[in-house]
C-alpha cells in the first residue's frame, strides 16, 4: 500500500507495508535438492568435519575461480582474521579502519595486537592509505584492508607503504567475495586475503569462510594452525586453534557456489531497480559500483545527507523499521565507538573524521534473492513520501 498522507505511516499507528520483515542479510539458498543431496552422502560416510572431502573439494573450486594458489576453508571469517594475523606474524600495532565490522578489530585485540584506527576516503568508504603513513610507529607490524560493500582498498598505494616501512599486509576481503580490481579477482592481494561466508552474505556455508593465499609457507602455516597447530599424526609443531570447516558448510557452500551467477544476477537487477526508484531525489545517494570491475552487489548502500532532505538517517531508519523493511547501519557507530577501543582511545574519534561522519548518514537496504522489484518500489516510494513530509512528521514526533 502507498502511502498517501502521514497518517498512514505504521509508525503512526497505520499498517505496515510489509506483513513480514524485509532483511539486509537475508540468506539466499541454492538447490535445496543438491544440498540434502550432499548430506545424505556425509551421513553416509560417516565423515562430518576434518578436511572431509567437501571441504577439499570446496577449496579446489574456490582456489580455481579465485585464480590463488591455495584456499583454506574455515570456520567463520573471524577465526580465520584470527589465524591469518598469527600465521603472519602480526604484533604490537596494526593499522585498520574503523568503518568495518567489529571482527575486525575484535580479532586482532584477541591477539593482544592493539588496533590502530585510520580515516576512511568518504568517495570509497574504504581505508584512506594518505593517513595511514602518519599512523607508523616503531610497534606497528602491519596494515589489515578491509574491501567494504566490496569495492576493493587502494592495494597499489597500501601495498608500497608496506613494502616501504616493512609491514605484513593482509585483506578482510568478507564483502567481497566475486569481485574484481582491474580485471583480478580479490583473493590475490596482499599476502593473504580472508573472505567470510556467513549465512547473511550472498554466498553462504551457513557459518564459514576462507583465507587465500600465494604463498606456499604461509598457506602450510595456517593449514596447520587451523588444526590445533598439527602437522600429521600425533605430531604438533605450532600454536593452533580449532578454526576448521565442517561437511555440512562446506556442502552448503559447494551448493551455494552452483547458483552464485543467480545470486549475482538477482543483486544486479536489485541494484538497478534502486538507482531507478532513488533516481532524483535529492540528498540521497546511492553507492556506485565500477561497471568495469566484477561485483556482487550484495549490498544496497545509500548516504543520506540530512541538510539536504531534512530527514536523518535514524529518523529515517525508524520509518523504514515500522513499515517491516529492516535497513541497517553498518557500521554505526563505528569500532572505535565500541568498547573496548572507546575506553582505550577516547581521543580516537578526533583523528577520525570521515569515518564519524559516515556513520551517521550510511544506511543499507534490504536485497537478495528474498526482494523484488516490486518490494524495492514500495521501499524507494516510502523513502520519497517520508523526504518529501518531513517537516510534517517531526512536527507530529514533537508534538
Ligand atoms: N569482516 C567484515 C568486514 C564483516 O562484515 C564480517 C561479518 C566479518 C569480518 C566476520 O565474518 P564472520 O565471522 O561472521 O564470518 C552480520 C553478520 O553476522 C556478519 O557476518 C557480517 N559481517 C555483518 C556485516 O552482518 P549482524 O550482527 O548484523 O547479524 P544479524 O544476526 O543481525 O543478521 C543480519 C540480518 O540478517 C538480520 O536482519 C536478520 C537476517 N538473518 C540473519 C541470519 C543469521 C536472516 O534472515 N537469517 C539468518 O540466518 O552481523
């Protein structure tokens, strides 16, 4: 149903839009059949987890379509940031952004490493490698990139100021699974690059992951790490922990991989039916995806710019929520807003500014293979009719 005066809105007591919750991370699942499948032969091997051979199989494909030498299935994209900054070394300090996920900095503060927080280029939501250079001090060991909504960091620059002051360079590349830099697949940046596949990113194993790697040594390190530090039986030469990929994630994933391009495809024309139902109303703005590169427009980025629609984001996001259509805010308000690091660095938003103001003006919306284009013209046509009324609904809010 339109909304054709205020009083229609469910945040005033009207009806919703939606009779069920529209979600960001809805999962998308693939070949029900395939799947159920694939877990009849693991119930029928009796091998359910330690590098079973949908893991192997799993790790193959995705070594092959990610054109790396070596893939390592895991549990979840948090362990393997886990793992992937203890295989590489990584202490002290290392320079990440703020505006990401909290696994980020959760997992090298788990490591005793103290996250350093760096400024984000507003134009790519994307770590800003100017700023990082000032962030160098004699602690710090390494610089973690993290490719938001997946659009990839500026490797060239972040990985010359790595080369030039001796740092380790890694990528949390959890967004970007099925993208592209210049024509090369994310997967082979850095020294590594880990990928999450949670059941809310369009490729999911239910819970899972990867790291992806060139490097020979490094990829047996973490192999090994993975699996409680093992190198064969009875035999451990490493510190490790249980980050391993279970059968029935990695069956999901094998199933998930069948039907990516659908996924994609169903993203694209999601996307394309937001920039239609957003196009020209001002002060909202929707993030742009190269159409040079390969992406998995998996999400729906807008910026609102409230001097512009009067509306704020959070006002915004309350009508939104009333109608069933739960829009998020990643990542308000931001990691260095969380604790630990608000209490360990209470200066930290000062240097930060980009990343402050961002927070408060991004907001994602619902899409996957759960939303249509109808659903999208009703979500475009509520956000016009709340810009275009906003003066009218404060007023009704104060009142
Ligand atoms: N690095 C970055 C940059 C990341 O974005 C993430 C994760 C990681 C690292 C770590 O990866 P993992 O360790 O998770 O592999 C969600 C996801 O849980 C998280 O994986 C993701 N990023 C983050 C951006 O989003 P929440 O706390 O917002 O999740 P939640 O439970 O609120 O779910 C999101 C929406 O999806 C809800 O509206 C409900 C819906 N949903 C969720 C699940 C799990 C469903 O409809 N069905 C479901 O099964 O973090």
């Amino acid at each position: 149903m339109y909304k054709t005066n205020i009083n229609e809105l469910a945040l005033f007591g009207g009806t919703p839009i939606f009779n069920e919750l529209l979600h960001v991370g809805r999962p998308n699942i693939g070949n029900r059949e395939q799947l159920l499948a694939r877990i009849n032969d693991m119930l029928d091997r009796h091998w359910l987890s330690n590098n079973g051979p949908f893991v192997q199989e799993l790790e193959q494909k995705l070594a092959g379509y990610l054109g790396v030498k070596h893939c390592i299935a895991v549990c979840n994209a948090t362990v393997a940031l886990e793992i992937a900054a203890r295989a590489l070394g990584l202490q002290g300090e290392v320079i990440l952004p703020s505006f990401t996920f909290i696994a980020s900095a959760h997992a090298l503060q788990w490591l005793g490493i103290t996250p350093v927080f760096c400024d984000v280029d507003p134009l790519t939501h994307n770590i800003d490698p100017m700023k990082v250079e000032n962030l160098i001090t004699q602690h710090t060991t390494g610089i973690l990139g993290v490719h938001v909504w997946g659009r990839a960091c500026h490797i060239e620059k972040l990985s010359s100021i790595a080369k030039k002051h001796g740092l380790r360079l890694m990528f949390d590349a959890a967004h970007a699974f099925g993208c592209t830099l210049q024509g090369k697949m994310i997967g082979g940046f850095g020294e590594l690059e880990v990928f999450s596949f949670h059941a809310t990113k369009f490729f999911n194993s239910f819970e899972g992951g990867a790291v992806t790697t060139n490097n020979d040594e490094l990829a047996e390190k973490l192999r090994g790490m993975r699996n409680f530090g093992f190198a064969g039986l009875d035999n451990v030469i490493d510190i490790g922990t249980n980050g391993k990929m279970s059968e029935v994630s990695a069956a999901m994933g094998l199933t998930s991989l069948e039907s990516m391009d659908q996924f994609i495809e169903t993203n694209h024309n999601n996307y394309l039916a937001y920039s239609s139902g957003l196009d020209g109303i001002s002060g909202i703005q929707l993030i742009k995806y190269s159409e040079k590169e390969k992406n998995n427009y998996q999400y729906i980025v807008i910026e609102i710019d409230e001097g512009v629609t009067g509306l704020s984001r959070d006002l915004l996001v309350k009508i939104l929520h009333a109608e069933n259509v739960r829009a998020r805010r990643y990542f308000y308000p931001g990691c260095h807003q969380m604790e630990p690091y608000r209490s360990n660095f209470p200066n930290a938003k000062l240097t930060l500014p980009e990343t402050e103001n961002l927070t408060l003006k991004v907001l994602q919306l619902p899409s996957g293979t759960a939303v249509g284009e109808e659903e999208i013209s009703y979500i475009c046509k509520l956000i016009r009719f709340a810009i275009v009324n906003e003066a009218e609904i404060s007023a009704r809010l104060e009142a």
